[in-house]
C-alpha cells in the first residue's frame, strides 16, 4: 500500500531580529512587503512581534525582545554552512533594478550567481544575489529568465 502524503503549506517564517523598527522598514520601504499586525508579544516578558503578508498566503513574522542574542559573526551562505536558516529566498523580476536599490540602501551584496547573464540550471535560466539585510538576517534574490513569446 502506498501512503498519500497531504500537501503542506508554510504559514510563516519567524525570525529573531534585534531592531524591529529598522526591519519593519527594510521590509516594507526596500523589499515592499505589506506589514500587517505590530503588537506586544503575549508571553512572559517583553518584545514585540510584526507580521509580513509577502503575497498569495505567504507570512513573515519578526520577533524581538530585551535579551535576542546577536547572529554569530561567521559566514552563513552561500560560503558558509551553519545550522540553521540560511537566508530567505525571494523571487524577484528585473534583478539589475533590485541590486541599484540595495547598493543605495547599503545593504551589502555577499555574492552574485553568474557574474553575467543567466545560468542554466536543472531548473531552466536563472540568476542569483545574496546580501545582508538588518539584524544580520540573509536574503537571497533569485530570478528566472523570461522567456519571450513570439
């Protein structure tokens, strides 16, 4: 007998940041998520959280409080491999746009996949930047070629 798996979808990412208002505007004023709910965290003792509605049903939630402890300074992706969530991966269109944005934000870019052009993936033409974003938390961009109809 075969079992069937039920298909599952991600209600959220958390992560843990150290200034909640400097990622609330980096989420919303650099990556143009649509903050949704900024309220006290409900358990013992102090923080807040905010939620992220990043499209169809997709949630991000940011947590802090006094004692959020500081992202270890080691590398952690792509160069580096730690436990844990590496970055958070957003496809993107018109990658080029989105790298002036970051450069004028001074978010630093950690590395860019090709250096020119596409790749060809198993997963067809694509692109690929990673940066660091607030509280240390890494983003990855990624963005498929188009493909043009005739």
């Amino acid at each position: 007998m075969i079992a069937i798996m039920k298909c599952i979808d991600i209600h959220h990412i958390g992560i843990w940041v150290n200034d909640m208002d400097e990622m609330i505007t980096f989420l919303t004023e650099t990556l143009g998520l649509r903050l949704t709910t900024r309220e006290p965290r409900d358990t013992v003792g102090s923080g807040e959280r905010a939620l992220f509605h990043a499209g169809g049903n997709q949630l991000i939630e940011i947590l802090t409080e006094p004692h959020v402890q500081p992202r270890p300074d080691v590398p952690v992706h792509p160069e580096g491999h730690v436990v844990g969530i590496p970055h958070i991966c957003l496809r993107v269109s018109d990658l080029p746009a989105w790298i002036e944005t970051l450069k004028s934000a001074e978010y630093p870019i950690t590395k860019r996949w090709p250096d020119e052009g596409y790749a060809d993936t198993m997963m067809g033409p694509l692109r690929v930047l990673w940066f660091t974003g607030p509280s240390g938390v890494g983003f990855e961009l990624f963005e498929f070629k188009e493909e043009k109809s005739l």
